[in-house]
C-alpha cells in the first residue's frame, strides 16, 4: 500500500493573526503579573509590645487574629489579647 501526501498542504508560514494571538497568549500573563506585583503593599504598618505595654515577656511563641479583629499572643507566662 503506498500513501501519498501533499507537502502543499502543510503550512509552515503562520498567518499574521495566528502569531499575534500567540503573542497575546504569552503577554497577557504576564502583564498580570507585574500589575499584580505593582499593587502589592511594600510597606506594612508594625507595632511593637513590649514589657511596657504590659506583656509579661518580649518572647513570643504564637499569633493569632480571630474574626472581631483581636491579636492573641502566646508567652511562657500565658495568653494575652490586644486590641490595637
């Protein structure tokens, strides 16, 4: 059995539409990324507590923050609860 194809066919040149939809593809993407990358926050607001705000250690082993807004912190000595 011979098969017989035709190279005409085949194209190996890429219509203009089709390569600027590839293009799009990958830029598109991309251009997302660095907008998202743009809108991230660089600097965070940071409070320290201390020994003078009333925490029993400046050694820290746990953080938490539950729904009504409230920071809990964890210390050797216990629990304690801030509220900004």
């Amino acid at each position: 059995m011979i098969l017989s194809l035709r190279i005409s066919s085949f194209h190996t040149r890429t219509s203009p539409g089709r390569f600027f939809r590839r293009i799009l593809r990958l830029l598109v993407p991309l251009l997302y990324c660095i907008r998202a990358l743009q809108a991230a926050p660089r600097d965070y607001p940071l409070e320290h507590l201390s020994i003078n705000e009333g925490v029993s250690q400046n050694t820290v082993f746990c953080i938490f923050q539950d729904r009504r807004g409230f920071m809990w912190f964890g210390t050797e000595d216990g629990l304690y609860r801030f509220d900004g």
